[in-house]
C-alpha cells in the first residue's frame, strides 16, 4: 500500500486475471485460451501480401515464422535485433534453440498442442539471445495460413520494463510494510467507511486493543463524540478530492475507558488506476503533554482568579508553589514527557515557544527556535540582545520598535514579521507572537511567545505575485473557467482582444464568444480531444463583443487535482487576424505571378489536374497551350527591365481579350504563359484561340514613347490524345513551340508524336549522366554566404558542376531535372554530401570551426529510408560535427510529403544538422504547415530579391517572409543579391545572410579556400 500520490500494489501481473478470475483471451501459463481450435488466418495474396509482408517488417514486436516441424523460416527486423541474429542465422534455428532447458519441454508441448488443434498459446516467460543472455517476454503464438502454407507465428514482446516495473513495486510494498510496522508512531489503514484493515503494534498499544479486537470494527467507536463531526468532515473533504491530507488534534477512547489525546495526520490511500483505496492514520499520543496543559490552564485560571483579590500574596504563594513543584520528581518526569511532546508538535508545525525574563534579561528558547535559527544552544548568548543580533540588519529596528510597543501598551501584544540571518549566511523568514506579563505596580517582568518559520509561505507568495503579475502583463488573452464551463478569471489581454471587461465575462460561458463559423462536430472533437489528452490545440473563429468575428489560435488545457480530477480549464488564445491577413497574402502572392496577377505554375497545375480529372469521368476533352514570347528577351535587355515588366503585363491583358472567362491563362517563367482551354468540342477551337493569340500579341505597343513589337511562338496539345496526365501533356506542349519557334517564330504548332528531338536529347543527357561520376566529370562549388552587418563570410551553399569529357558545362537546370526523375541524385547526391563534408571538415581544421555549410536535398533523397543514416556515415567518417552541416531543402520538396519531410527534419535537427527552406515563398504551403517545420532559417527566392526594391509586390512579399521568419525564431538568407540597392534594402529590413553574385559568385573549393585564407572579409 502507498500514501496519496503513489499507487498501490494489485494482486497479479499487469495484463493477467486477478486471483480466482477466468481470463477471457488466455489461460494460466501457457495452456491454450481457446476450446475450439479457430480456423487459420491466411495472408492476403499478391499484393495485399506484399502489404503483409511490410507489416510484419514495420512492426513493433518481434514477430518468428516457423514451419510445422519448427523449423525457423523467417523473422523481422524487430527479431533480429532482440535475438541478435541475423535473418539468415535464424533460418539455420529451431524454435527450441532459442528456449531456456527449463522451459524447452513446455514450450515443445505446446508448439506440439498448436500444430494439431491451431489453438492460440500465451507464455510469460524468457528466450535466449545468441550472445547467451535471457530475455523476458510476452509470446504469443499461432498457426496461420501465407501463401497456402500453414506456418506458426510467434510474436515476442519485451517484458523487461514490465518485469522490472513489477519489481519494483513489490519492493516499495515491501518497504512500506517495514516501515508500517517497525513504526513508533501508531499507524492504521482504513477503509473509506472507517473500517479498521490493518494496525501495526504501536496503534494497538495506544488503544489497548489486539489487532484481531480491532480488525473489521469502525474508527468511529474509539473516537470521542465531541470529536467525530469535525474528523468525518475531513474525511468528506479528503475523499472528495478538496484536501490531498490533514492533521488535527483528537481524542480517541482506550479500552480501559480513559481519554487518549492524538496528533492524528490522515492521507488518502490510491489505486493503480488513481481511484480512493483507502485512508492511512499516524498517531502520535500527546495524552500526557496534553494533561500537563490542561494543569497549566487551570492553575494560570487560579491564579488570574487570586491575582485580582490579593496580587501580592498570590505572587509569593505561586513562586512557592512553583520552588515545591520544581521539586517534585512526578511533576518534573511529567514536565519531560509534555516537553518532548511539544517539542515533535513544534518540529511538525515549525513553530517554537520563547520566554523572556525581562528584569534579568534571560532567554528561553525551544529546540524549534534554535533549529529555525541555525543554532546549537551554547551559541547562544540567551539574552535580547544576542537574539537581536541574528535579526536582518534591515529589520532589526522594526523588531526592537515593536517590542518597544508592546512593553508600552497596556494589552502588552506583540507581533511582527521579519527576516533572521542564520550563521551560514542563510535568510529565512519568521514571524513572531507574544505576550507582555506585568507585576502588581504593572511593570512588564516577564514576554512569552512563539516563532514561526514562514519561509516556504513567503516563497509560496512571492511565486503568487509572480505567477499574478505574469497573468495581468500576458500578451496572450488567458480565461479560466470551473470544470462545469463557468468563466472565473480573465486577464486584461482578454479584454483588449474580446471587448469584454471581466464583470462582463465572469460567470457566463465561453459561448458568449462564439462566433457560429463552427459546426456543432467542431465543437464536439474539441471536447473529446481535451477530455482524452487533457488539451486542446487549434485555429479557432470568435467574435469580438462588437460582433466582430475574428481568428485566434487557441490552447485550452485542464487543469487537475491530485486525484487526477479535472477542476478547471485554462484557455489561452491570441488574435491572429494580421497572421491571417498575411498568410492569404503570401498564399495568393505563392499562387499568383507577382508581376501580372495571374495563376503561377503551382496554381495552374493544381486547376489542370482537376480539369483533366473531371475531363476524364465525363468523357470530354481539354486543350494547353504554351506559349512563348518572340522578341522579348531583346526588347527587355535593351530597354531594361521596367519597360520588359510594361510589356509583359499588356500581353497578360491581351490573352484575356482571346480567352473564356472559365479559361485559366498562367504566366509560369520569364516570358512563358500557358493557357488552360477546358470543355473544347473540337480541336479546331484551340487553334482559333491560338490565331488570335497571334494575331493580338503582333500589334504595336507603345510604351514609354517606344513603339513595340513582339511575337508568340505556340504549342497546342489536347487530352487525351497527345498525354494522359498533366506532365505529358504539359512536356508535348513544350515539345511543340520549340517545333513553332523552329519554324519561323510568330507560329503555333498542334503536337505530334514526331517531335522527339528534345526526348533524343534527354536520353543522351541520362546516358552520359549515368557515367558522370565514374568519370570524374563532376564538381562541388561555394558561394559564399555572408552576415549582412559584419560582411564577413559565415557559409557557404554547396552548389554541383558537371562538365562532360569534351563537351561544354552542362547547366544544373538541364540535369538536376534529369537526375531526380531517373533516381540518379541518390548516388549523385551521397557523394556531393561526402565531398562537402571532407572539405568542410578540412577548413575546420584551417579554424574556421563556426562555418555552416548548406547542400541541397531533393524530395527524392527526403524519400530515402537510408538517407539519414547514409548522412550520419558520412559525418563519422569525416569527423566533421553535424553543426556545421546544414540541409537546404525547397518548398515544394517539402510539400510533397510534409509528414515524412517533417520526420526527417525533425531527426535531422536532432542529430544538430541545421534545416533551411530553401526558394520559399515559390511553393504552395500555408503558414499552418510552415509552423509544424522544425527550421532554422528561410530562403528567399532570388526571384522575389531581384525586384526589390523597386517593385512594390516584392517588397512587401521579401518584408512579410522576414518579419514572419523572425517572428518564428528563424533566420533569413537572402539569395541572388547583386546590386548595392538590394543589399541596403535588406540590411534596412534586418536580414541575416545574403548570397549573391554581389559578394561572390558559385567558385571551386580551391577559390574558397584561399578566400579563407584572406580572412573571408568582403
């Protein structure tokens, strides 16, 4: 049994049947839990068994297959490492090699009982590791059917943390039962109706009682009358969960009749499961302590009495009384045993009883006092100046002007609060009650009183303050309801985000804030989430008492007792409106082209894929068109970019005149648009859309007084015959303007499965690839990131070169695509991660140990089982510690498999390798999935930087991704920085890195090396 806050002992193991009980899935032992023998489950076939075999791979339990002879024949993961074999070692077994001698003929009995009647069998026992050593576990065993073949499965779960939890609770029940019974102090274990369960000797000797007189027998008859109402109402109170223990004074009756006075301390009994078991009584008799105050009050009575008729007299009468008394060994051995009693009653209450004879300046202090001092008594001097000297030098002047008043007051009261200093240098706090005792001529003679220790209080109060201050100064709005739903507390923040002043809020319900954007489900899975984890996490629309709806991210967790009850709830929520507003404006700016407001590649895909979806269940058809501007790159290199922009946005305008309202036209590069024809009847309505594409795109602009002109070379493809999914269709199209663009410019071309040209190409660009490495055809450059303030080199991105044997650099744009699609960047991607390390690891050594390198990760590497562990190889072998690697991972990289991307970053940021989005704000993901990332640092697209800081769209996108980023506690990089007005711009705006052809271009290791070596100052 265990006292409040523990858990006591149950009979049985954890899992199994308490004595005397039949358990409904498994029998004792290992005898089978079944009558009848249940028909063989089999495994799914082709590729559902696929799927099974991936089960049992990915499972937790190690799991053992065995034919009908017992023959191992497979095994998972799990098993292997539990077994420390191999899987090829455990198909050379037999289930009776891995069974300790003393359980082997159960376990083939057993085996011998499943094979011939399918029963299930359940066994709590041990099996052998290969390095001879004993496992505990759980097995659970049965005959079940994988491709037409019966076969036995074992499942084995480690019981050792079960085994050793078991005893170590037998050990603490053990302990207990030492303690319950060697105790000095009376000790009984209670039911929670009052029935007497167990008594150690001590209690038994207190009432005069055996243990089997008071065994099944209520408290109640052994408790004075008087004192029952007062100790049932702490009962009721303790039971219910409102106290977690007391201590009161009470009178229990001896079976001689006698009165028996008790310091009783009564604490609450738990079950495993947290509920009421039973309560726990500690006695200590203060009979005789309590006999001698009884005596001291009657003869302070007697003498009050005589003080008023004859002072004089009485004074001589008491001092000879007490000159008699002092010698008297009855009084003087009652004396002891009262001041040893009150001496315990003061080391549990901490208070301590003083005496001070004024007239010869002596002290009396208790046991207590000295303790709470810091004090052996014959440290101490015994007068009142002695005990001034350990008063705080800051409040000895209090202390001494509040004795001075009581001295001067006729009530003689006296009270203060003040800190002592204790030899160690130590401070505790006390405060101090007493009593000025004055002669016939009312001259002060003689000061009792007592000192108590209130430092744990003064603790207590000052975390109250804090705690108070910190609930009035919240930024966040925080409400505190009662377990029904009743507001009880709100803090100001509430009041300035709601409207509501507290008089207004408190006892009402929080629905007085709700806004109706919820359906009642909403409100229902927020109730069972809370009530089954205990907290509740979400976005959340409420409305302000203006009746203004607004968002807010919400937190509400329940608050407990000691009984594990909940008591209360605390809500803590903070307006995201601005967050809002700036999200929909990054998710429109993540799915619009800055420049002309049209759908981006990101957007367009999204609406080609459910068009091409719905194309496809009702049988019509669809039409792309990818259209590249003739003649743009010319006007915009001569006449700058401003004019380029103009033109640009006049040629969105003029696709508008020649399409449908329902028609998506999407700006996804430079100057390429593609345009989303859906429901087509023909494949002549296509072409006329193209014509007149044409035909608008060829009249003059004029812009900036310069008078313009440009062309459009098409591709048209059309679902589903020239591709059935939205990268065919989209690559054909491509495929055709190239064939426009070859025929003259100012063309549109309808695809063909003859255009192949750039396919011939693609495929000798795989072909070399796959050589690249072996070859020695590839390189890994730097470009320098430096600290936007100090212009000193802090990083580096690693960035991949590949040069084919006599050929010209092939630019990463043209085979990164290709190596990601073809799964080479696996290989490719390992040995930049090896190359980078064992360089970085070599300018550690030159001392630059603070540098962080960055490589970038593609979504086909996050896909990797091994990824991680093949990173984690590499660090080893290098000796280059994971701070100093960093991956840079883009959006959308990240968005193609969030959970799986979060996992890995999450492992990745635990091993202390740094994570950083790289491109953001080019990808399609929501602030509500950018704050489950666990990143260190933001990228923004160099796509967003060249424009700053003349475009006002990229100013305000490069300033919400900064703000947001450091909101979040993450840094900034800025990349592709090149002139002295982007660089300003983002210093003003407190960037943190920049990277960019300004400072340096991508350069070999050797460059860098010797930039280093300079100092890396720019």
């Amino acid at each position: 049994m265990k006292k409040a806050g523990q858990k006591a002992a149950t009979s049985g193991k954890p899992g199994r049947p308490a004595a005397g009980k039949k358990a409904p899935a498994r029998a004792a032992k290992s005898a089978p839990a079944r009558k009848t023998a249940p028909k063989a489950p089999s495994a799914p076939k082709g590729r559902k068994n696929d799927k099974y075999r991936i089960l049992l791979e990915n499972a937790s339990d190690a799991i053992l297959l065995a034919d009908m002879e017992g023959k191992l024949k497979g095994a998972n993961k799990k098993a292997c490492q539990m077994l420390g074999y191999t899987s090829r070692e455990i198909e050379k077994l037999h289930f009776t090699d891995i069974h300790p001698p003393e359980t082997l003929e159960h376990a083939k009995n057993s085996f011998k009982e499943m094979a011939q009647t399918g029963f299930v069998y359940y066994h709590d026992g041990s099996i052998l590791r290969k390095d001879g050593r004993r496992l505990p576990v759980d097995i659970t065993a049965t005959i079940v059917e994988i491709g037409g073949e019966k076969v036995a499965q074992g499942i084995f779960r480690d019981a050792t943390v079960r085994k050793e939890a078991e005893r170590a609770l037998a050990e603490s029940e053990r302990k207990f039962r030492t303690s319950f019974e060697n105790s000095t102090m009376g000790k009984a274990l209670v039911s929670l109706n009052g029935e007497f369960i167990q008594v150690n000797n001590s209690f038994c000797w207190m009432l005069g009682y055996t243990r089997q007189e008071l065994a099944g027998r209520l408290f109640q008859e052994f408790t004075h009358p008087d004192d029952l109402p007062a100790h049932l109402n702490f009962i009721r109170k303790i039971v219910g969960g409102h106290l977690e223990s007391y201590q009161l004074e009470k009178r229990f009756t001896h079976k001689s009749g006698s009165t028996i006075w008790v310091i009783l301390g009564v604490s609450m009994v738990i079950d495993p499961n947290g509920a009421p078991a039973s309560l726990l009584f500690e006695a200590q008799d203060i009979t005789q302590w309590k006999e001698y105050e009884l005596e001291l009050e009657r003869r302070k009575n007697q003498l009050e009495d005589l003080t008023q008729e004859r002072s004089a007299e009485v004074m001589e009468i008491n001092d000879r009384l007490m000159r008699e008394n002092a010698g008297r060994r009855a009084v003087e051995e009652a004396l002891r045993r009262s001041e040893e009693s009150l001496a315990i009653a003061q080391k549990i209450t901490h208070i301590g009883n003083w005496d001070w004879d004024i007239s010869a300046n002596t002290l009396f202090w208790s046991d207590e006092i000295y303790r709470i001092f810091g004090l052996e008594p014959q440290e101490f001097g015994a007068n009142y100046e002695a005990f001034v000297s350990y008063v705080h030098p800051e409040d000895r002047h209090v202390v001494q002007n509040e004795v001075e008043k009581a001295l001067a007051d006729p009530t003689g009261y006296y009270f203060v609060e003040h800190r002592v200093t204790r030899p160690g240098g130590e401070i505790r706090h006390v405060r101090e009650e007493g009593q000025v005792f004055r002669d016939a001529a009312g001259a002060p003679t003689r000061m009792i009183g007592t000192v108590h220790d209130i430092t744990e209080w003064k603790k207590y109060e000052e975390r109250l303050v804090l705690a108070t201050k910190v609930f009035e100064n919240a930024a966040e709005g925080v409400m505190v309801t009662s377990d029904t739903g009743i507001i009880q507390f709100v803090n100001p923040a509430f009041t300035s985000i709601t409207g509501y002043v507290p008089e207004e809020a408190i006892g009402h319900q929080p629905k007085i804030l709700r806004s109706d954007r919820h359906s009642k489900d909403f409100y229902e899975d927020m109730w069972k989430t809370l009530t089954r984890e205990g907290k509740w996490q979400g976005e959340i629309w409420n409305r302000r008492k203006d009746g203004e709806p607004y968002p807010e991210w919400l937190t509400i967790t329940s608050i407990k007792d000691k009984m594990g009850r909940t008591t209360q709830y605390a809500a803590v929520f903070y307006d995201i409106t601005e967050l809002k507003r700036s999200q929909e404006r990054i998710k429109y700016q993540a799915n619009h082209d800055a420049l002309t407001g049209l759908p981006n590649r990101t957007l367009f895909h999204d609406r080609l894929a459910v068009a091409m979806a719905h194309a496809h269940r009702h049988e019509r058809k669809l039409a792309v068109l990818f259209i590249d501007l003739d003649n743009f790159k010319n006007i915009n290199d001569s006449l700058g970019h401003a004019v380029g922009d103009i033109l640009l946005q006049n040629i969105a305008s003029r696709f508008a005149l020649c399409a449908r309202e329902e028609d998506t036209i999407a700006r996804i590069g430079g100057d390429e648009f593609v345009i989303l024809l859906e429901e087509i009847e023909s494949e002549e309505a296509p072409l006329n859309v193209a014509r007149r594409i044409i035909q608008t795109v060829s009249e003059p602009m004029y812009i900036r007084g310069h008078e313009l002109y440009a062309g459009a070379s098409i591709g048209v493809t059309i679902y589903p015959a020239d591709g059935e999914d939205a990268e065919t269709l989209l690559k054909n199209a491509d495929t055709a303007m190239y064939r426009a663009k070859e025929r003259g410019k100012n063309n549109f071309q309808l695809f063909t499965p003859s255009m192949n040209e750039k396919v011939v190409r693609r495929l000798g660009l795989e072909n070399s690839l796959r050589k690249a490495l072996d070859r020695d055809e590839m390189r890994v450059f730097y470009q320098p990131k430096v600290d936007v303030i100090t212009r000193k080199l802090i990083g580096a991105e690693a960035l991949l070169r590949w040069t084919p044997a006599g050929s010209k650099p092939v630019s990463p744009m043209e085979f990164i695509p290709v190596a990601e699609e073809t799964g080479l960047i696996i290989r490719i991607g390992e040995w930049v991660m090896r190359a980078t390390c064992d360089r970085t690891r070599r300018w550690m050594d030159m001392g630059w140990d603070s540098l962080v390198v960055s490589v970038n990760i593609s979504a086909r590497q996050l896909d990797q089982r091994e990824f991680l562990d093949s990173t984690r190889a590499i660090l080893e072998e290098t000796a280059l510690p994971p701070k100093m690697l960093e991956f840079e991972i883009t959006e959308s990289a990240v968005m193609s498999n969030i959970n799986h991307a979060i996992d890995i970053m999450n492992r990745a940021t635990q091993m202390g390798i740094g994570v950083s989005m790289d491109d953001f704000g080019t990808g399609y993901s929501s602030l509500s999935q950018l704050k489950k990332l666990p990143l260190n640092q933001l990228k923004i697209d160099k796509s967003f930087i060249h424009d700053v800081p003349e475009d006002k769209n990229a100013v305000a996108i490069s300033l919400a991704i900064i703000s947001m980023a450091h909101s979040m506690g993450m840094k900034v990089v800025a990349e592709g920085v090149e002139t002295e007005e982007q660089l300003n711009f983002l210093k003003e705006h407190r960037c943190d890195t920049i990277q960019g052809y300004y400072f340096a271009k991508p350069m070999p290791a050797e460059e860098f090396e010797e930039l280093l070596r300079r100092g890396g100052q720019f």
